[in-house]
C-alpha cells in the first residue's frame, strides 16, 4: 500500500490550496453572512480548470483522478463550506453524468462548457414527497412525437438559478413487474415552462444557491434522454456513488479546518498563566479531533482510489461519507468548544464550520441511508 499523492496529485492541491487561500479565504465570512453565491469565484475556477478535474480532455477536461478532484473539494471546503458544496455539486452531479452515461453529441453540447468552467450544471433529484425514498419520484416525461413534456416539481437542488443545464428525473413509463421507470433527462435551464426560485432561507452553506425547480409542460427533445431509459434508477445511484466521494473529502475539508483552528488558538490562549494547549482536557480533544481526521482522509482517499481502479466502491463511498461528515460536526463542535465564548462569535469563522458541516450529515444521503447502504452492501 502506498499512502503517497502522486506529482501531479501533489500539485493540483497546492495549487487548489493556494487559490482557496488567496481568493475564497478573505471573502468567506462574507459570503455565509449575505448569502450570496460567488460567481466571479467560479468563473475563476472555471479558468484553472477546477470544474473539468474528473473529466478527459477530449471534453475540455483536465484529465485528472477522482483522488485529485477529491483533494480540490477539500482544499476548496477547508476555507468556504458553500463555495467547497457548489463546487462538489457541479462536477459530481451537473456535469458527472453526462459524462458516464451520455452520447457523444449530448457529451460535446453540454458537458464541455461544464468541464470548461464556461457554464454551471444541477442535478435535480429531490423533491417534496422523494427526499430519501427516491423511487417516489412524481415528475413525469411523457412522449410526444420526438420530444417529452415533463411535469413535476423539485426542491432543494444546488446550484440550480445559475446553471445551464439540469439533469432532471422523471417517470417515464412502467415496467413488467408494474414499477415506475425513473428516468434521467438533460433540460436546458432556458427551455419554456421551466421556472426556478431560490427563497430558502438556510442554517448553513447559505453562500451556496439552493432553489426550487417547477417544470410545467417543459418540451425537451428525447434526444436528451441521458442513458438508458430503462437503468435511470442505477444511473443516479452510481451517480450519487461517485457524489458521496466528494461530500465525504468537503466533511473533511471542514474538520481540517476545525481542528487548524482549534490547535492554533488553543496555543495562543492563555488561561492560568500557560496555554490551554498544556492542558490535558484540551490535548485530548485534539488528539482525538487529529485522529479522525486522517481517518476519515484515509477513507475517503480510499473509495476514490477504487473508483479510479474500476473496483466496486459504493460500500467504501458510504464509509467515507458517512464518517467523514459527522467527524466534521464533532470537530466543528469541538472547535467551539476549545475558543469557548470567542467560538461563539462570526470572526472566529469555527460556528459557521458547525453550520456548514450539518447540512452534509443529509444532502447525498442522509447518515441514516448511508448505513443502510452498508448494511445492503454487507448483505443484510
């Protein structure tokens, strides 16, 4: 086993290390406090090639590994929760799959501008009534002539008022045992009868656009059918697979910076005459805090490497997701807990590592459907 980043693994997070520093770092508070979603940031982004990482350059990629594209999310995340989940959501879920399941025409017309960092994509999946229970899908496709008009309803979707494109699922029929057909669909954000509110007002990752999505007698061309109609269902499965690798590496980007924090000022302050850091109630929770951090790395670097390998990885995504989400609110937790009064405070930035890392416990999986999905795996 070697545990090393390779040259060009080391570099892109340098480099993505540096950016996060120079750029996101100085306007974090800020953009949790007004809740605004950084464009400029992303056209930045898009500039260095972040948002074509996972993709080859055929497509306008970068032709790197999920290892790295895991490393950028968590660079991204250790400075800005919002700006590290816009960032996961738009290679992972608008652009990911287009790229596995898409043809080459659908590939060249809508992945390149995402891999290019020309354009934002959005994945809808979740809506009202299918938060976990996604075969609860009610949006419908139905065929007409060489089109489908899609109505339905979705919620909670990132990204959604500055994307392009949409990847939007829908029922598109029964199968023979009686089931819904769940299929996925490319809907181009500027298409008639599609209307998109961002009104949520959040608790956390508030810099990064969360909308709701109403498609009423939306007329798309079965062209954009993405896949086949009949695997919809698994398609997003190993889509959120793949999703899961890059939320578990943005928990870890939160608890790396908790733990920064916590360590720093727990050097600097001083209580009874020497550091807190001297005292052991303090060295425990950091030691404890650096634990799981280089645990939850080693997972998630893990299902990222299967997944570059072409090995089964759901089970290891699952894993990494799972934990390295809720080590990053226990470590944002403790962090607090270490500044005492002063974590109370927006300066301090550790009470927004809080908020931030709760919304990972539930987007991609609840932590709930995450063991269900290791329980599945270990044949329960």
């Amino acid at each position: 086993m070697n545990f090393e980043l390779t040259k060009e693994q080391t570099m892109i997070k340098k480099m993505v290390r540096d950016f996060a520093q120079e750029v996101i770092q100085p306007r974090a508070i800020e953009i949790d406090k007004e809740a605004k979603f950084p464009v400029d940031i992303f056209e930045q982004m898009g500039e260095l090639g972040l948002l074509g990482i996972p993709f080859s350059e055929k497509y306008g990629g970068s032709g790197g590994d999920t290892i790295s594209y895991a490393l950028a999310v968590e660079e991204i995340g250790r400075v800005c929760g919002s700006t590290g989940l816009s960032y996961a959501a738009a290679v992972s879920l608008g652009a990911s799959p287009i790229y596995y399941f898409g043809t080459e025409a659908q590939k060249e017309e809508f992945l390149m501008p995402l891999a290019e960092g020309k354009a934002l994509g959005s994945f809808g999946l979740t809506e009202p009534n299918a938060g976990s229970d996604a075969s609860g899908t009610k949006t419908t496709a139905v065929e007409d002539g060489d089109d489908y008009i899609i109505n339905g309803e979705k919620c909670f979707i990132t990204n959604a008022s500055f994307a392009k494109t949409i990847i939007a699922t829908a029922v598109t029929g029964k199968n023979d045992k009686g089931k819904n057909i769940i299929s996925a669909i490319i809907v181009p954000t500027d298409t008639k009868g599609v209307k998109i509110t961002s009104n949520y007002d959040k608790m956390g990752v508030r810099g990064s656009d969360t909308a709701e999505i109403v498609l009423d007698h939306v007329r798309v061309p079965k062209k954009n059918l993405l896949g086949d109609p009949q695997k919809g269902f698994n398609q997003f499965l190993y889509t959120l697979d793949g999703g899961r690798i890059s939320i578990g590496a943005l928990g870890l980007g939160i608890a790396q910076a908790s733990l920064d924090k916590a360590l720093a000022y727990a050097k600097e302050r001083t209580q009874f005459g020497k550091p807190i850091s001297s005292f052991q109630a303090i060295q425990f929770k950091l030691a404890d805090m650096s634990m799981e951090v280089e645990l939850a790395r080693n997972m998630v670097h893990k299902a990222a490497w299967l997944k570059d390998n072409n090995k089964p990885f759901s089970k290891e995504a699952a894993y990494g997701k799972l934990y390295a989400t809720e080590t990053a609110f226990r470590s944002a937790n403790q962090a607090i807990q270490i500044h005492g009064g002063y974590g109370y405070m927006r300066e301090y930035e550790v009470e927004r590592y809080l908020r931030d890392a709760k919304l990972l416990e539930i987007g991609e999986g609840t932590s709930e459907i995450q063991r269900m999905v290791i329980a599945r795996q270990l044949g329960c």
